[in-house]
C-alpha cells in the first residue's frame, strides 16, 4: 500500500469514528428519534400495515411517529368512506380510521396533506377527529428533525 492510500484508508477511519463518536454522543445528550411515514395509498392493506407498523414498533416504543396521509391516501381519514383491513387484522373487525384513531389516542400525529385534500375535494370538516392539516411549516417540522427517519407506503 502506497503512503497516498495510507493516508485516504487513515483519514476515512477517523472520519468514520469521529461521526459514530458524534451519534453516540447525541443519543446520550436524549435526542429523541422519530418516524415520519409517508403513506400515499387509499388501499387498506397497505395502509392497515403502514398505520401497524407505525403505531405498534415506533410509537409504542418511544419515539416520535406522525403519519403523512397524501395523495389518495387522504381518503383513509375521510369518516364517510368504510373501509375494512385485510388478513388477521380482519378478525378484530377494526377499520383504518379506528386504526388512526387509536394511533392518535396513544401520541401519534397524523397529517393531512392541504393540496392532496383539496384536490379530493375534502376539508378538515371530513376528516375523523384529531387529523392535522398539513402546511409546509408542520410537515417540515418533522420531515427534517433532527434524529428523524422517513418511510413510505
């Protein structure tokens, strides 16, 4: 090894440690992790295990969850439109809004994205109680959080 790639393989090395050092050390300062999920589907299947997902493994485990309903997915909270959950979920007789209602009864935010509602021709007024409506300023509050992860669905 020539002493150019010595000092590239030393020099990443101390990168590499001085920012797990850097994590290790926010993690003990109480940063709080999160999840954002971004949920774009109005099929229940898929919204039944983001909401799940969201609800059981994040927040129950601590950590800051909000659940971004957008696109079609705005039709999820509409408290107009049934909707049922597929598989083993089925057998609790438990629908996606009484999914989302328990989510927000233990901490979680859901948002409403404005524009996606618009152009779905819903307003606050047609969501079940506790929907947020989604400005810029809430969602970026928690898109780019410190400590925050983003999935999607």
């Amino acid at each position: 090894m020539n002493l150019k790639t010595l000092s590239l393989v030393l020099a990443f090395t101390i990168a590499l440690f001085t920012a797990v050092g850097t994590d290790m050390a926010r993690a003990d300062e109480g940063t709080k992790r999160g999840l954002f999920v971004n949920l774009t589907t109005d099929d229940t299947w898929a919204a039944a295990k983001a909401i799940l997902f969201a609800h059981q493994k994040s927040l129950k485990n601590g950590h800051d969850t909000a659940i971004w309903l957008n696109v079609r997915a705005v039709y999820l909270a509409d408290k107009k439109r049934a909707s049922h959950v597929h598989g083993l979920m089925a057998q609790s007789g438990t629908s996606i809004q009484d999914m989302l209602t328990a989510f927000m009864a233990d901490g979680g935010t859901v948002i409403m994205c404005g524009a996606c509602s618009k152009a779905a021709g819903l307003t606050k007024a047609d969501y079940i109680d506790g929907v947020e409506m989604g400005t810029w300023p809430v969602v970026e509050s928690w898109l780019f959080r410190d400590g925050m992860q983003t999935l999607a669905w």
